[in-house]
C-alpha cells in the first residue's frame, strides 16, 4: 500500500539534523524530519531557583517545549504556553530523564528548552531528537542517546511516522514512542486512536526500526560539528 | 563589569578599535533569508553575525475597530525565547521584549509601509489582521536591528491566503503579495563612553551609555525613534547619531530584496 | 580477547560502543555493560594501556582541588565574597582566604574586592556538596586590572596552555601581552590594543581547531599572518591584592553597588 505522500508503510520521512547551531547556549541541536523543524537549547548546569526545587542529591532536569507563534498548520498559536504545551514539556523530559546522569550536580538544573519554528505532526518526537542532540552537545553525561518517532494506522496497515493528515485522520491511532539508541528501551509511550494489541507491538517494533535511523542521523550530526 | 574593565573598553574604543576586531561602524556578516517558514504566511530569518532572529507573519481576518471601519490593522509581538539567552526565562514577555516590539511596530507603522486600508474586506465587517512575530533564536548582541530587519523581510515575503465564504484556507497562499508602500530599516547608534559604535556585542551591551534607535523610510525621511539607556544624551549626540543610523541604513537596506 | 571498536581520537558520542571483551577497562567518559564498554560522554577516545576513556570536547567547567581560576566578584557577604566562576555552582572567598591581613568586624570588605572586580584565584576545596572555597595564597593569585576577559570552552583549556604552557606562551611573546589562563575557561589579556585583539583572535582560533592535530603548527602559522604587535611597556602586577584601607568612619553611607550616576 501507497501513504498519501507515497511512502511505503515504514519509511519515514527525510531527516537532518545538526548540533551547535546556537552558539549561545552551552549546547543545542536542530531536527528536521519532514516539515517538521525543532531546535534545543540546553543551558546548565546551573544554579538553580527558588531553592525548593533543588535536590540536594543530585541534578534535575528541566524541559520546556514552545511552539512559535507562526509555526502552525492553521491558526496562530498564542505565545505563552497552554496545557498541551506543558504536558509535552513533561513527556520530553521523562523521555530523556533515563539516560542523563545528572548526581555530578547536586542542587543543579540542566535546562532543556525545545522550540518548534514549523509544525507538520510528530512535534513531541522530534523534540526529544533535537534535545537529546543538546544534551550531548553540552557535555552532559548520559548513557545513551534517545531518539523518538510515532507510528499509527491507515485502514488496516500499520504505518511509521505519521504525517499531519494522517495524524488527524479519523479512522487512526497516533503511538509517539521514544527509545534509547543501543538498548532499545522504551521512555516514552503514548497512544490515542484504538488499536489491538498485537497491532500495537507491530507499531512499537515499526518504531524500533525507524529510531535506528534517527540514532544513526544524531550520531552524524553531533560528529560533524567536531569532525576534523 | 568593573571599573577597570569598563575604562579598558572605553580607551580601545577611543583608539578606534573594538575587542573583535572591528570598526566603531562596522557592522558584522548580514544575512537574509526569505520564506523560510512554511505554514507562515510570510516569514524571514536574519543573522548579524551569530545573532539569528526567525520572523514569521499570520494573517487573520477580524473585525475592524469602530473607529477604522475600513482599515486593517498590524500587530507585532516579540518572544525573547529561551534558547536564545541564559538570561531570557520562559513566560510572559518581560519589559525589554515590549519595549523592542513596540519600537519595530513603530518603525513599520509610521512609515506607512502597510497601507491599512487595503486590508478591507468588507467595511465595518471584515478587514484583515498582519500580525507579525519576532523570535530569538541566538542573542550574540543588537537584538533591535536584527529583529527590525527580520520584521520587514518576513512582511516583504508575505503572500495572501486564499479567503472564501468567510473562511481562511491557511496552507494555500494566493499570488498577492502583502502590499507594502514602503521598507523602513532601522538602526541602533550606540554610545559608550565619547564613542560610537553600531551592532553591539552582548559584552558592549553591557556597558553601554545610551542608545537611539532611527526608523528610516525608503526616501530617507525619518519615520520613528527611541532613545534608551541610563545616560542623557546631547542634542549634538543625537544628529551624531541620527546621521550615522542614516548612512548605514543603506548597509542593511541593500541584503533586502527589491 | 578484547577488540577497540573506534580508533584512538576519533569524535565518539554517548551510548556509542568503544570496545569489547574483558582486556578493556572503563575511564573517564566510558561505562561497561556486559561484554561492552560504551561512551557516556561526547569527546575523543583517549586509550592508555587497557583504560579507554573519553575527552570532554565541552560542557561547564568543574572545580577541582588546586585549579586556577579567573572569578568575578558578584556579592559581598559577612564572611567574604562570592564569586562567579563559570561553572554550576558560584564560589566563597572568606577573610580569611583573601588575606593575611587583620580585617576588623565593621572594615569595608570593598576596598579589597569590589563587585564585578575580577580575579585570579586559586580553587582551596570542594565538597561534595559542591561548595567551593576559594583562596588568594599563592604566587600569581591577585586582583586583576585593566585588561580584556576572554571566554572559551573550558574543556579548550589545555590544548590553549600547551604543551608545558607551549602554546600560551608563544602567545605571549608573540603579542607582547600578559595573559592568564583561568582552568574554568575564562582568560585574561593585558598589553597594547593590537596584541591584545590578536591574542584574543588567537585564542578563539585554538578554540575552534581544539580538537585537530598538528595544532601548534597552525596556530604559528597564523599569529605570522599578522604583523608582530608593537611590544609596550605593561603596568606593573599587582603583588598583594589589597588597597590602603580607609579608616573607619561612622557618618560614612553603607555600602552599595557601584554605578548610578556616571
């Protein structure tokens, strides 16, 4: 079967990325995988504010996920965050949280903020790519790389790396499932639509294939910028 | 910074020189980049050196004013986004967001490059909305120029979506360019201790006495100012500045296109 | 048998697999799962004998025992002063590290080091907690004058000193500047206009190829591509890092920032 843009059912869409492109920041990534765009900045570790929030242990983690105003499919999204943004920062944050050692810097917080300058489906999983490229760029110590895609349906096939129409099809499920790069476990999972069980291991296992791709992209990307 | 420092600075810049090398008006690398937002009606990407601003332009159709019922209307908002900054923090735009927005909004308002009344629809009804925002992408210093740039460049790259039974098809971009009457360039004098200087680094925004900023039109007539730092400035300092901005506007004006 | 899976100096990033077998063992940067030993850190694959660790090519700077660094006066407390060092966490300098002076209770702690001064200090002790104190005692620690501060990764600290301070002070004599390393990255220049932008335009250079061979090399062959700056008379170092203190007066007004009217 053909998807609307012609893809076979796990292909995914083209990718690059690239790190270091915001040179103010202690380390940034940028992610792109079809229209989708997103940049991380990670700022830290640094001290951390009000002092409630520090944990004397070690660091936290901190991520803040922002779609620009004019990044949209539709309408302009209002600046200033709503709750699908604050809940997508969580999940981001969660998704990298298992790979980053963070006991270095008690009383710390290494600051992760995603931004998306355009938008065309999959904007939670090519943030954890982008933030994960950061991460890495500021020398933060983790023991894997993460990287996310989402797989779903259209009619009866289980598809990889939705695109907006397939995304808001009705008939669908969209399954945003994010993995670290050598051990394959699963840090993010997420599902609405409806889906049999055994078509959700067929999703994840489509998703296990394509986050070896996006490993591979992120691996480059972070190489070149201090290829000699 | 201290006092010591602040005087070295000061002495090197009487001397002609800046840390980085560079004249007193020297601006760095200038870069423009058209279209590069796919779901913005309009959008532009400007780097001066390693400060990037991307501006992306959304038109929406509302209600006109009652006062203006045959006129359209602009909006311009800036988001110091905290990728940009250690120092921006995610939330509400803080004061030297407002201040920057307001001061690129005058500059395009009062040039009259968006001529308001062709954004009717239908008077009293329907007019269209341009709403322009800016957002930092890397702050390496002179934020003000680098989004005044973007702004205009983002609006200049502006197409029509197609409209029809009261409805907007966002993704389907008409041929009609946004009408512009004019392309006003802005350009931030700075003046730290005798000396003046343009495109300031985030070090020199440190340090800096006062600054104009100097909206200037097509034709070369002024068409809005803002005066900002801690120190007052002379009347002598002011042309200085005026007729500095004037000069190097065309620097700016020439990696536009058209 | 164990196998390196990346050759020596080559860019490796976390979760990348540098070895297998038992032969290998896990330094810096690196961590052993199983039959592998993998990368935890972005940086160059440095092999010595049988340990494989990893060679930072960024991240903040982390204090350590015995480091020199270049640190920024931000507060003034009760005890001494607080100083930015360009890491996660800000620094102490208490009376008592500062100098072997008598500093009476009520003595005007800005009149040795006022906010924003810069110095060079050296790194006393660091808790786990990561508190650190820091102390003026010992040759070449001082209070910083006119000159420029230049900031680089500070894991570009040690291809910039050289080796045996090669590099810095082929810098120095070729600029004609006086110029301190700080180990958190931040540097400081003193000399003519001229050698001190070029000895600034140096140092970003190394940043950038920091991580290249034949480094030295390049580096001399790009101070040549500039004229050799005018050599001016510097101003002497600052021995001890105190000013004359003022004699106590009651009517003086406390304390405060400087700036406001200039």
């Amino acid at each position: 079967m053909k998807r609307i843009d012609g893809r076979k059912p796990d292909e995914m869409r083209e990718m690059s990325a690239k790190a270091g492109i915001i040179p103010r920041a202690d380390g940034s990534g940028y992610f792109q995988i079809g229209n989708t765009i997103a940049y991380a900045a990670v700022y830290g570790p640094r001290n951390l504010y009000p002092r409630f929030l520090q944990d004397p242990q070690k660091g936290i983690l901190r991520v803040n996920y922002n779609m620009m105003p004019f990044s949209s499919k539709g309408e302009r999204v209002r600046p200033g965050g709503n709750r699908r943004s604050k809940e997508l920062g969580l999940v981001i944050e969660k998704s990298l949280l298992p790979v980053v050692n963070l006991y270095e810097f008690p009383n710390a917080v290494v600051d992760v903020f995603v931004e998306l300058p355009q938008t065309d489906a999959g904007t939670r999983c090519a943030g954890i790519c982008a933030a994960a490229i950061a991460l890495a760029d500021a020398g933060i110590p983790m023991r894997d790389l993460v990287a996310a895609v989402s797989a779903g349906k259209a009619g009866d096939t289980v598809i990889l790396d939705l695109n907006y129409e397939e995304d808001s099809a009705e008939e669908g499920a969209d399954i945003p499932v994010a993995m670290t790069g050598r051990s394959k476990e699963i840090t993010l999972l997420q599902m609405d639509g409806r889906m049999t069980a055994e078509d959700l291991r067929k999703a994840v296992q489509l998703c296990r294939k394509g986050i070896s791709q996006i490993i591979a992209v992120q691996q480059k990307a972070l190489q070149e910028k201090y290829a000699p | 910074m201290n006092k010591e420092l602040h005087a070295h600075m000061i002495k090197f810049l009487e001397r002609g020189s800046r840390y980085d090398g560079r004249k007193p008006l020297e601006y760095r690398d200038i870069l423009v980049e058209y279209g590069i937002v796919k779901n913005a009606e309009g959008s532009a990407r400007v780097k001066i050196g390693e400060t990037e601003v991307i501006t992306g332009v959304k038109l929406v159709v509302d209600k006109p004013y009652p006062d203006t019922p045959e006129q359209g209307s602009l909006m311009v908002g800036a988001e110091f986004l905290p990728i940009a900054n250690p120092d921006f923090e995610v939330g509400p735009p803080g004061i030297a967001a407002v201040e920057l927005a307001r001061v690129v909004d005058r500059g395009i308002r009062e040039s009259k490059a968006i001529d308001v009344k062709k954004l009717c629809i239908t008077a009293q009804e329907k007019v269209w909305t341009v709403i322009v925002d800016i957002c930092t992408v890397n702050d390496a210093g002179n934020l003000f120029d680098v989004s005044a740039l973007s702004a205009i460049a983002a609006l200049q790259s502006t197409k029509f979506p197609e409209y029809a039974d009261g409805k907007i098809q966002y993704g389907k971009l008409t041929d009609t360019p946004l009408p512009l009457a004019d392309v006003p360039i802005e350009v931030t004098v700075f003046k730290i201790g005798k000396s003046y200087i343009v495109d300031p680094t985030p070090d020199e925004e440190k340090v800096y006495d006062a600054r104009l900023t100097v909206a200037i039109s097509r034709d070369g007539r002024l068409c809005a100012l803002q005066k900002g730092g801690d120190v007052a400035l002379s009347e002598d300092d002011i042309f200085a500045m005026i007729d500095i901005a004037a000069e190097k506007q065309h620097e700016l004006r020439e990696k536009l296109e058209g | 048998m164990g196998t390196l899976l990346v050759s020596e100096k080559t860019v490796v990033v976390p979760g990348q697999e540098l070895a297998t077998g038992m032969d290998y063992l896990p330094g810096f940067g690196a961590y052993r799962d199983g039959e592998h030993i993998v990368a935890s850190q972005l940086g160059l694959l440095s092999v010595e004998g049988r340990a494989i660790k990893i060679i930072p090519l960024s991240g903040k700077y982390i204090p350590k025992n015995d480091d020199t660094v270049i640190a920024q006066v931000v507060d003034i407390t009760l005890h001494g002063w607080r100083l930015e060092i360009n890491s996660a966490y800000s620094a102490m300098l208490t009376l008592k590290d500062a100098t072997s002076d008598f500093i009476a209770r009520d003595a005007d702690l800005t009149a040795y080091f006022n906010f924003g001064d810069w110095i060079v200090a050296g790194v006393a002790n660091v808790t786990t907690q990561k508190l650190i104190d820091l102390t003026m005692k010992g040759p070449g620690l001082r209070k910083l004058g006119e000159g420029m501060i230049v900031r680089v990764g500070p894991s570009k600290i040690p291809r910039i000193i050289g080796k045996g301070g090669s590099m810095v002070s082929m810098i120095k004599e070729y600029t004609g500047c006086r110029i301190i390393v700080g180990q958190n990255g931040v540097l400081w220049i003193q000399g003519s206009p001229e050698g001190e932008m070029l000895a600034a335009k140096t140092i970003k250079e190394i940043e950038q190829h920091a991580h290249r061979s034949g480094l030295t090399e390049r580096i001399k062959e790009f101070l040549g591509q500039f004229p050799k700056p005018e050599a001016v008379p510097l101003p002497p170092e600052e021995e001890r890092p105190h000013r004359e203190r003022r004699p106590f007066d009651p009517n003086r007004r406390p304390m405060r920032r400087s700036g406001g009217f200039r």
